[in-house]
C-alpha cells in the first residue's frame, strides 16, 4: 500500500503540506523500466522537466538513464547529480545564446534543434568556440497524440519541432554547416497518451522521415521518439504503467536499421506515481448547495488541476478505516481564485479540521510547477525512508 497505518501515523507529527516520495515505489518502476528497454537495446533519457527533486534525480541516476533537459538550468542540474554529459541532451524551442554556450562547453550528448535559425545560431556559437556541435533535428510529424489540447505538441498547430515542408532547407543546412554534427531525427508528440495506438502513428511517421535524411546521403544514427506514455490517474495504487507493451510497439513499428540507435524521452510514466501531496484540511465550510473542505495546500502546490482540469484521486488519509456517512465537497485550496480548486462534489468521509487529505499521482509535474505566488512557503519534500 502506498500509506501505511504506520505513515500516517508519522504524518500527524509533521508540518503539512509536502509531497510525500514513495523511493521503494519510484526503484521498482525505474528497474522495470530499464529491464523492458533493455531488452531491445533501447535507451531512455529522463524528461527532468517531470521532477528534478535531488532524491528522485539520484535514484534515476543510479538506475542508468540519462537525462532529456529543456534549459540550461536543467542541464546544469543534471551535470551536477552526476549525470554523464555525453547522455545529456536538450531540447526547447527557445534556447538563449547564453544556454547554448554552456551546453556547448559541457559537451553534451546532443541538442534537439527546433527551427532552421536556431540551427544556424548553434552553428555560429559553436565555431566561434571552435567545437562541433552534434544535433539531432526535431521534426513535427503532424501526429495526432489524443490528450488534452494543452499537453499536445506534434500537430501543424503546435510551436515545437522543424515542419516537413522546412526539411530541405534544413538538409542543406546541415551540409554546409561545418561546425554542425548530424546525429539524428527526434519526436515528441505529446504527454499523458494512454491510447498506444497513437505510438504506431508516430513509427510509421519516424520510418518515412529517416528514410527521407537517407535518400540525402545522411547517417541517422538515432531515432529519439520523444516521451510521452501516460500513467493511470483513476488507479494510482501500485501502478507501474506497462513499459513492456511501450516499447514492444516500438520494436515492432520501427524500422530500424543496424547500429542505429533507438532512444526516448519519458518523464511522467517513470515518475508520475511515486508521490503523492499530503495536505490538511483548514476548514470546513457546509453550505445549502455546496460542501467546501479548505485546504493548506493550493494551486500554487499543485497547479496541475487549475492549469489542465487534471483528475487527482484525493483520500482523507485521516479516516481510511471510517465506515458511515460520506458527504460531497469541493476540494479547494487557500489561494484567491476560483480555479484554486482540485475536485468537485469528491466524496469523502465526513471530514473535520485537521484531517490529513493526499492528492495522488503528484510525481510528475507536481513539485516543479509550484509557484511563489501569494508570497507563498516552499514546499517541503518527506521521502519514505523518513518515515518508515
Ligand atoms: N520530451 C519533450 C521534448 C517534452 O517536451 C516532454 C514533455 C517530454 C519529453 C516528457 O513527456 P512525458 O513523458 O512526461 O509525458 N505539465 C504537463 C506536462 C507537460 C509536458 C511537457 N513536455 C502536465 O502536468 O501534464
């Protein structure tokens, strides 16, 4: 079980709100991971966007992936945990010179360019530097990922990636460039897919545009497939999503050629689960039409459900064993707007001042998206092994 009696026993004692880290959860998901890639020599970088909790970097550090960055910062850090540079890479279609330089100083494995003038750009800074900048070019195949419009990036629409009709320029680019090193061609669709049909898509997509770089007398060395594998939300407990039936989609639509490389970017699905943001109940205010809970904990901790109406399972951790009554709130938090609220009508045991509520499923894009506003505190972390 994610809670123990024993837990929340031990949470009683603390001051709320913090994510809660289940590291045993968090192991278990990176090795059946990196057990399902290995099988078909496929490797993972980790979307740090996701979390970059130094706790949650060190295990995934140890667990052999490398890292997918999407500033300099982000880099910065994973160099600093001790990832290796030559597994680093970045993306974003916004790098800053300054960025770009500091990447381009710490070698990393490769940036993931996303317009022909940031490619000419990275080109001059690296030959003003006198090095060689190795690229994987970021193409948006207009692939359809069937999730929620905020969370979609590989349609014409979408800002990310290199369009087809841009891919010759972008060739001739790459030839005359000298200090440019082409190493591949990257994707990224899209976050939260539960639908993996959608993958089979984006092979057939991948084949015809590394087909295309090859027709041009090009090396495509890597196929980087980007993230994006959802996690269940409705079904948080004990979930490890199932990277064996990923990856074997991969495998079996990917054409991919001798000493190629197959690599992905996934952030949410090796993370997603292992948190959970535990909170108390400051307030109870019963109303004719509506039931509030008032939490110590809002938008500016877990800005997932105000920014995309996400689903986050919430459980009044404080009367598990309560039988009875079960009354209908609105879970809201403490911040002056009305999106500052993470359910409606979610029924729970008749809840009092005090009890401690979790908002499940908060490992990815949970503690990282926390905000200052209202002048509000840090959020704190507590990890398992604290409280065992
Ligand atoms: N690679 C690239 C280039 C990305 O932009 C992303 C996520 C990933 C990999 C990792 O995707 P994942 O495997 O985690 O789905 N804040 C939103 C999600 C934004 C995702 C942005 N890009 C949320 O809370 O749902």
């Amino acid at each position: 079980m994610f809670f123990s009696t024993q837990n929340i026993t031990r949470f009683a004692k603390l001051e709320t709100p913090f994510y809660y880290y289940d590291l045993d959860l968090l192991q278990q998901t990176l090795e059946r991971c990196a057990g399902a890639a290995k099988v078909y020599n496929f490797h993972v970088h980790y979307a740090m966007k996701a979390n970059f909790n130094t706790r949650v970097l060190e295990r995934i550090r140890e667990a052999g992936l490398g890292a997918d960055c999407v500033s300099g910062g982000e880099v910065a850090r994973a160099v600093d945990s001790g990832f290796a540079n030559g597994q680093v890479v970045f993306a974003g279609v916004g790098k800053s010179d300054k960025e770009i330089n500091a990447a381009l100083d710490l070698d990393i494995f490769c940036f993931n360019v996303e317009s022909i003038q940031e490619l000419e750009v990275i080109n001059e800074l690296a030959a003003a530097r006198g090095r060689k900048a190795r690229v994987a070019i970021r193409i948006n195949p207009n692939v359809d990922a069937h999730t929620h419009h905020n969370i979609t990036t590989g349609l014409d629409e979408n800002k990310f990636g290199i369009n087809s009709w841009d891919l010759p320029v972008c060739a001739d680019m790459l030839k005359r460039c000298p200090a440019l090193e082409f190493v591949g061609i990257h994707f990224h669709i899209g976050s939260q897919i539960t639908n993996l049909d959608v993958y089979k898509n984006l092979c057939v997509r991948v084949n015809e545009f590394a087909t295309w770089f090859e027709e041009r007398g090009f090396v495509v060395k890597v196929l980087n497939v980007g993230g994006g594998l959802g996690i269940d939300y409705h079904n948080p407990e004990g979930q490890i999503p199932d990277f064996e039936a990923y990856f074997k989609i991969f495998h079996d639509f990917l054409s991919v050629r001798p000493n190629q490389e197959v690599h992905f970017e996934l952030g949410r699905a090796l993370v997603g689960q292992c948190a959970a943001m535990v909170s108390r109940v400051l307030y109870v205010k019963n109303g004719k039409k509506k039931n509030f809970v008032v939490l110590d904990a809002g938008m500016t901790e877990l800005m997932r459900p105000a920014l995309y109406q996400a689903y986050h399972q919430i459980e009044n951790l404080s009367r598990v064993d309560a039988g009875g009554t079960s009354v209908k709130y609105d879970v809201v938090g403490p911040i002056c707007e009305s999106t500052d609220c993470f359910g409606k009508e979610v029924e729970l045991p008749e809840s009092k001042r005090g009890d401690l509520i979790a908002l499940r499923s908060t490992g990815a894009y949970g503690e990282v998206m926390a905000s200052k506003y209202n002048l509000r505190d840090e959020i704190r972390s507590v990890y398992s092994d604290e409280v065992q």
